[in-house]
C-alpha cells in the first residue's frame, strides 16, 4: 500500500528489511524499463534489485508500487535555494540573509517533493546551502542532499559582483573572500576561503549574466591565468569547478582549464563543442531558465531596462545550443536554475529537453547517472543497484511514454526513509 502521508513530512525509518514491488523500474544505468521487479532495502541501502515479485510474507514492511513506475530519486545540477526572481513591481526593496535562509528552507522542501533528492546548489549569498545542507544530514529539516558552492566568485564588475548596480559610495570594494576577485592571488584566497566555509566545490562566472546590473551578457570575464588558477586550487582542495557561461571565449578559457561543468553555455560554437567532447567536461544547460526569461522579456516593467534586451537575446538561443550540442555528443548533466524560475518547476526541463530532440530515457539519465558523474557520487547515488543510497521516486504511468508525468511524483524515498 502507498501512505497518504507521503508528503505530510512525515517519514517512517526502513532500519528493518523493506520489500518494494515495483510495477515498473527504470534504474538510470540501462535504456531498458524493466517489469515486475522487487527491490530490496536495509537501513539507508539498497541490498538487492530481483526480477519478478518475492513474496511480502519475508519482510517486515513492504511497499506495494506495482502499478508505478520506480526510478531513482532526480538530481538537478543547478538551482539557487533562498530566492525566486520576481519583477520590478513584486520585488522586495532588501532581502536579508536570515529570510534568505528560511526560504532556502522552503525551496528546499517543495523541490523534493517534486523528487528531486539531490541538487547542487551554485552560488548563494554565502553560507546558506551550506548550513541547510548541514542541518539537512542532521536530520533537523527535511530536504534534498545538497552539494554547494557557497557564496559565487567573479571578478570585478562581473556577474555575481554583489556591488553590481550600486552608487560609488554605497559599498566598500569586495574581497576576495566576498567572491570577488582580480588576478591568480585574488582566485586562491578565494577558493581557500570556500574550503574553509565548508563548501563541496567552486561555482564562477566566466562571462557576463542575464540578470545582473551589467550591460554585457556574455563577454570574458575571467583571464585564462585566472580560471587556471580555479581549476588549479580547486583540485588542491578535491574540489569540482561550476562555470556560469553565456559567451564562446569565456567557456574555451574554462574548458581548456579544466573546468567540470559549464552553465547555460547559450553561445557555444563547435571549437567549443569539440573542446568539451575532448576534455569530458558536462554541459548543464538550463533550457528551463532561458525560456522563463524569454518570455518574461516580453513584458514591460518585468525585467530592469539594462536586463531586458540581455533576457531577449539570450533566453531563445539556449534551447538551440542545447539541441546542437546533444547531436554532437556533448556530455549532458541536468540542469534548471530554478531560482530564476520558481522552485518545484523543475520537471519542466525533462519536457524541453525532449521537444529540444533528446530521448526520454536519455533525459532521465541526465537528471540520474549522469549528474551522479559529476558530482564524483557514481558510487552511491545515480542508479538504483546493490550497494547504492536508497533514494528512489515513483510515479503513475511511463514516462518514457510522456514525460511529463514526472510533474506528479507520488512517493519520495531517501537514505531509506519514505516521505
């Protein structure tokens, strides 16, 4: 039987032995949709996947999703817990890192209960992901397991330069350790201080923003010294790199450093492409982020006179490049930059991806094995296996037949607890 409480925040522990009957099992490794399986679980860990139905009689709880579709929990590679963007009239005058943190709170909460039960979160004001992510594995709130980047490095007048857009004398020049940085020196105080925040990895903005106070969108923002030395501090440190990118020279830069994963990446040429194929390095593209804003472009008053024509230019090109780049075989890892859009929305990236020419099963893999991959975290998150976390979802129907059913995820289980 499924609980009516799945989603009450109410959870029940698996310590003792749990037979699932799944009716469907898609495992994020194969492209296969298996039938009538049984999976297996023990405290937090999957101990076996068997075809066929064993019988219930042998455990002590058992979970009947014989007419469901199981797969493991969803991981969205690109989110920013803590705000939504709203418009010039909706949005608040200051927001304060403290009800920063309590929203974080709240996206975290709606963002796995639409199943996602893993997000790297890249970039914040600080150390918010940081703390949630902390009191998240204690068990004080519930949400996803984060890995975050803590507060987002630029350089000086770049996106993610929080004095973007403020009078001279309203602020005091940023440090390093603010995020904000100017030569090889400047990076490593920068990457060292994240290291001592308690950050998982390094998020950094390579090119020119949509959203920021800046007139650029995509222009090189980071010397080539510059990423190197990121690249070179991160690994230092067992760090994975981020690269929010709109432009082609700020990403070859990046790729060529050594970067993991590139962000957006709305402008990408094929010296690009090839580059990435070359050197592994993932493409998190966020279609979802580019058609919000593309749409709300089109609005007076939505957007600041110096974002709007940046939001028109780049929101339409991103599904494009995303298209170009899968036919190419770029690595593709999932990604949403919910934030932009709202929290919870997520599932409508497998949805563009699909109608942007890649397969349901490859866009699941994407948000599954794939994103297990550049997290490092293959061996114990991404598919559902012997040995592996217990974080699975469910939902009615195939949606290998129509994915947009992923928008109506029924059971939510992580580290073996059902939610």
């Amino acid at each position: 039987m499924i609980f009516s409480c799945f989603f009450s925040l109410m959870h029940f522990n698996v310590d003792a032995k749990t037979l699932i009957h799944a009716g469907k099992l898609i495992d994020g490794k194969s492209d296969q949709v298996y039938s009538r399986m049984s999976i297996v679980i023990e405290g937090n860990l999957i101990e076996d996947v068997r075809e066929g139905f064993l019988s219930a009689n042998d455990y002590e709880k058992y979970i009947d999703l014989s007419n469901h579709t199981v797969m493991p929990g969803l991981m969205d590679m690109h989110v920013h817990f803590g705000g939504e963007y709203q418009s010039k009239a909706e949005a608040p005058l200051k927001v304060e890192r403290e009800m920063e943190a309590i929203l974080a709170t709240q996206h975290a909460v709606v963002t796995f209960k639409s199943g996602f039960t893993t997000v790297r979160q890249v970039g914040d004001s600080g150390l918010v992901a940081i703390s949630l992510r902390d009191a998240i594995n204690a068990g004080k709130v519930v949400g996803p397991r984060i890995f975050a980047a803590g507060k987002t490095i630029a350089t000086t007048g770049g996106h993610a330069d929080p004095t973007n857009g403020k009078a001279l004398y309203d602020y005091s020049y940023p440090v390093p350790e603010q995020g904000v940085v100017n030569g090889p020196y400047e990076v490593y105080a920068a990457v060292r201080q994240r290291y001592k925040d308690g950050a998982d990895g390094i998020k950094i903005t390579v090119t020119g923003g949509v959203l920021s106070q800046a007139k650029s969108g995509d222009n090189p923002q980071f010397t080539q010294e510059e990423v190197d030395a990121v690249v070179s501090a991160a690994k230092d440190y067992g760090m994975w790199v981020a690269v929010h990118a709109h432009g082609a020279e700020g990403m070859k830069r990046a790729i060529k450093a050594g970067v993991d994963s590139i962000e957006h990446g709305t402008f990408m040429d094929d010296e690009a492409m090839d580059l990435m194929i070359e050197n592994g390095t993932y493409y998190v593209p966020t279609i979802s982020a580019g058609e919000f804003v593309a749409e709300k472009a089109k609005i007076d008053n939505f957007f600041p006179e110096i974002v709007r024509p940046k939001a028109a230019s780049v929101g339409p090109q991103i599904s494009g490049t995303f298209k170009k780049a899968y036919e190419r075989g770029v690595k593709i890892a999932f990604g949403t930059d919910a934030g932009v859009q709202k929290h919870g929305t997520n599932w409508r990236e497998f949805v563009y991806m699909v109608e942007n020419g890649m397969s349901e099963m490859k866009a699941i893999q994407s948000a599954t094995m794939e994103t297990a991959k550049l997290l490092r975290v293959e061996d114990k998150l991404g598919s559902i296996e012997a040995g592996k976390f217990a974080d699975l979802i469910a939902v009615k129907g195939n949606p290998i037949e129509d994915i947009s059913i992923l928008e109506n995820v029924e059971v939510v289980i992580k580290d073996g607890l059902v939610y």
